[in-house]
C-alpha cells in the first residue's frame, strides 16, 4: 500500500516536472535563465515595490508581457498595462517589505516564494502577503509572463 502512494507521488511529480518543461519550451529562445538572474529580476522587483515605482516595474517586462495577478482574471498585457496597474494597487501602500526567495529555476521559467508587508494608508491597517511568482524570461532577462498566487491577512 505504501508502495503505491509512493508510484503516484513519483507520477505526480513527473506529469508536473514534464508540464513546467513544456511550458518553458518555445521557439527562438536563445538560453536558459539562471538563478542569478531570476535573483537580479526579483531585486529590481523589490526596488519598484518598496518605492511604489510603477515605471521602474514595468521596466522589467518585455513589450508584449503577460502579468497575471489572479488566475481567472484577464492578464495586464505590455509594459503599459502593468505599469497601470502598479499606479493603481501601490497608491495606497505605505511601509512596504518585500522578501523573496529562488524555489526553481529551469530553462526559461523561475519559481520564486515572496512575501510582503506594508501599511494601507486609507485604513491603518498592515497588511500581509504570502506568494509563489511563476515567471518566464527572454534571452535578456526580461520578464515575458508573471503569474502569481498570493494570500493575504490583514490586521487592524
């Protein structure tokens, strides 16, 4: 019995290992991201954030970039569009902390955990996010597509 929970943990981890190669792969991709460079990507993150800078984070996408905040809502498309929508959820931000941390990095996709505290300035209350960035580079180290999932707990 425990044998075969072990075989479908051991298929579990290989439809999900297959699924991220597959979804790194694509044409014209000149070579994989390094964890350094996901490090690099994530520290201007961090910078754009903790100084509400919403051109400094646009900056680390490409053009046509896909930013997808929640799963089942319409990505922010381009520099344009994330810089939008950075304007808008920093607005009421203050006291920001940012942390992160490389879970996996393979071919062009990284995996990162992140975490931030800050201040709504509206309301007082200090709020605290938990969250996974997925996230696929160009030849550049530019940011081609975010997707994130993130929770949130909120205290007066």
């Amino acid at each position: 019995m425990a044998q075969r929970h072990l075989l479908k943990g051991v298929r579990w981890q290989a439809v999900a290992a297959s699924a991220l190669l597959c979804a790194t792969a694509g044409p014209g991709i000149a070579q994989d991201v390094s964890t350094a460079t996901l490090e690099r990507w994530l520290a201007g993150y961090e910078q754009a954030w903790e100084t509400r800078d919403a051109a400094r984070a646009a900056e680390l996408f490409t053009a046509d970039a896909r930013y997808r905040e929640m799963p089942f809502d319409a990505p922010k498309i381009g520099q344009g569009g994330i810089r939008d929508y950075w304007s808008m959820v920093t607005a009421d931000q203050r006291d920001i902390d940012f942390k992160s941390q490389v879970v996996s990095v393979t071919g062009q996709t990284g995996i990162a955990h992140w975490s931030a505290t800050f201040t709504a300035a509206s309301t007082g209350a200090r709020v605290e996010l938990d969250g996974v960035f997925v996230l696929t580079f160009d030849a550049a180290g530019l940011c081609t597509e975010l997707r994130e999932w993130w929770h949130v707990r909120s205290t007066p």
